[in-house]
C-alpha cells in the first residue's frame, strides 16, 4: 500500500531510531521493513535480508508457528505478543519478546505486519525451557485454554482438533461460549466451567460441532491460591466413541439382518416390565416364526435361506414404529416389543405383516406364524409373556396355511 509522504517520513524517522528491532512482514513470509534496532539485533543490514523470507532469522522448529500466523494474518486475525526464538547473523539464538501490529490498506484490510521485537536477557536453561514449553503447548493435538472470572480466554494453544482450531492465541479475549461453539449458555459445558470457578475439578464430555471431546477444566488459581479463572484441555475423542458404538452395535445386533439379538430383545423385555410395574401401563410382546425355513433351505440353499429371513426382518422393521423394538430371536424365530400397545393395536401391526408378506413379491413366497402376549393380561414376568406367545404362535402354525386367519384369537 503507497505510503503518504509524511507517514513516510515518520517511518523512516522511527526506523533509524527505535531501539527495538522493528521489521515489516508482508503476508508470504518475506521482509519488507527493517529498522536500525533489527540491524544491530540481528547483526544482517537491510540489504541483507529485505526481500527474503523472515524465516530466515528462525530455527526451524519455529517455522511451522510463523506460518499459522500469517496464515491468521491472511483470515484477518493474528496474536500480537508473543515470546520467540530467532537467529542471528552468527548462527547463535536469541529470545525475544515481540509484539505486532497490523499493517492496513484503505478498506482496512491486512495488507502486512509491523512486528517490534527485543531481546529478554535471561539464563541459557531458562530460555531453553520456555521455548520447549511454549512450542510443546502449541503443537499438542488438543486444545488448551485459559479463562479470567469472566470466562473469556486469556490464552489458547494446541495443533486443535481435527486440524479446525485457530492458531495459538488467537482466541485471546473472547469468551468460552465463543471457544466451544455453545449456543446455549445454560448448556453443560459451560455449567462445569463455572464449577471449576467455585473450585470444582470436573470432567465431561462436550458435543462440539461433528467432534467428540474429552474434556477436564481446572479451577486457575494466582500464587496466593485465589481462583482467577480456568484452565481447561479438550482431546478429540471422535473416533474412539465411533469405535465404542461400532463394538456395541455389533454386540447388540444380528449380523445377518440387522436387527437387534436376542440379548438385547431380554434386555429391553426387562426394562420395560420394571417399567410397567412402575407406571401400570400395557405393552405387548410378538413371537414369529418363519414358516417351511428348512425346507426353502432344502430345496434352494441356504442363501436363499438367508435372503428370506431378511425379507421377513425388512417387513417386520417396515410395519413396526420406530419405538418399537424388532429382534431376532435366533434361527427362524424373530421377537418384537410393542411399547404402549394393547391387543387390538397388536393384532393390528401381525395382521399388516401378513398382509405384505403375501404382497412381497420375491422368490420363494413366505409367510410367518404369529403370537401374541399383552401385559399384565397373559402375564407380569418375562417368561411367562414368553411362553403365552409361543403357545399361540405353535397353535397357529400347527392350524396350517389354509385354517390360519388375519386377526389373532
């Protein structure tokens, strides 16, 4: 961006006789400043090092964090102050505290850094140390923040999660609300955040977004003990819990036809009777049997065996409610909990599954035998809703093809 005359002037006034080392950044990396202070800090003259890249002045452990600044700078947004390692014209290291100010075009856009820098004088081990720390805290793949009472951020570090974060510091000055992407102020995340105020160490997990985080807050607590804000850290457990709920569905779920086993058929066959016993309402339960499997598996093979059982899973889970639950209950035999429903409205869902079994147009046609149990009439324990059913379902597929009626007796 042209420099007014008179800025210009300035500038070139505050070059020759800033003690810090100022230096200007254009947003690819490359110097376009370069002040007295920055010649006698760095031991390069301006003709050295103007045009170049101001990696060039950095270890390369370095680089990676000039880069997500520039790339900050380039979104509009950078941190102003930090503490960094540089190099000078002899190879040997200097720590510095620099801060930055944005250079801006007419429209008020980031055009270029200003970034002032001086040297902190402090013991080799120290300086070390900081370093480690500071760049550790800014390439763990987490994300860490800091918080005042007011829980805004004061500090934020981490490579993030999922590669989504904004660099280190970046966050500085807006609120945890903003930081966890909470549009609800009342939600978890931020009533665990003010325990931590109150001197609680909590842990939880977040919802954040399409990731999964595990997430510890810490009361922060100044030298004499007093608590002057959090410190919290979040670890991208995404794909860990993907994992869990794959080994569960697994553990829960027939292979063959996706429906749930038996295991979990008894599961939920017990809550809802504890349940029942507690609010004294009506459920039912739905045994069905495959009619001739063993014979379709005689005749065709038992991949036309399996096709079938899925074809009876794929009616039962098209003719039931999604509150419902639909089992297999092993080998030709498959189980259904009706939660909320009476004999009439049990009769009706076996009277709609016959019905599209005769409609279902594969090969070869199948139908399914069908009994009927409703608590508290046929019984008020598992076993005994278990064997009402199966009595009926055996009376009616020993009735055969022809004496079977739509409705249940």
């Amino acid at each position: 961006m042209p420099i007014p005359p008179a800025a210009e002037a300035v500038l070139a006034a505050v070059l020759e006789s800033a003690e810090d080392a100022i230096l200007g950044i254009a947003l690819d990396g490359s110097i376009t400043l370069w002040s007295r202070g920055a010649e006698q800090l760095y031991g390069h003259t301006a003709a050295e090092v103007q045009g170049h890249s101001v990696a060039h002045l950095m270890p390369l452990y370095e680089v990676p964090a000039l880069n997500a600044m520039l790339e900050a700078a380039r979104r509009g947004a950078f941190q102003c102050c930090e503490t960094v390692e540089r190099l000078h014209k002899d190879g040997s290291k200097l720590v510095l505290a620099v801060k930055r100010s944005a250079l801006l075009n007419a429209k008020g856009e980031i055009t270029g850094i200003v970034e002032a820098g001086h040297k902190i004088r402090r013991g080799a081990k120290e300086m070390a140390a900081d370093t480690q720390l500071r760049l550790l805290a800014q390439q763990m793949p987490v994300i860490l923040w800091a918080t005042d009472q007011n829980l805004r951020i004061t500090s934020n570090w981490g490579s993030g999660v999922h590669h989504t974060e904004p660099p280190s510091g970046e966050m500085v000055g807006r609120t945890v609300f903003e930081y966890l992407k909470c549009e609800d102020t009342n939600k978890a995340a931020m009533v665990q955040h003010y325990a931590a105020l109150r001197g609680e160490s909590v842990h939880f997990e977040y919802q954040r977004g399409d990731r999964v985080l595990d997430v510890h807050v810490e009361p922060l607590r100044a030298p004499s003990g007093e608590i002057i804000g959090c410190i919290g850290i979040g670890v991208d457990i995404t794909q860990r819990k993907k994992t869990e709920e794959q080994i569960r569905y697994q553990a829960t779920h027939d292979a063959l036809t996706g429906l749930s086993n038996y295991r979990e058929f008894m599961d939920t066959l017990e809550r809802e009777l504890r349940r029942a016993e507690r609010s004294h309402h009506l459920f039912a339960v739905m045994l069905l049997d495959l009619d001739d499997l063993k014979q379709v598996n005689d005749r065709l093979g038992h991949l036309a065996g399996n096709r079938a059982l899925k074809r009876l899973a794929a009616v039962m889970r098209e003719q039931c409610r999604s509150t419902d639950l639909v089992a297999r209950y092993g080998g030709d035999e498959f189980a259904i909990v009706l939660l909320d429903s009476d004999l009439e409205m049990a009769e009706h869902v076996a009277t709609r599954i016959e019905s599209s079994l005769r409609c279902d147009s594969g090969d070869p046609p199948i139908s399914a035998s069908i009994g009927v149990a409703v608590y508290p009439k046929d019984g008020r324990t598992a076993q005994d809703l278990l064997e009402a059913a199966d009595r009926q379902l055996y009376q009616r597929k020993k009735a055969g093809p022809a004496r079977r009626v739509t409705t249940i007796a």
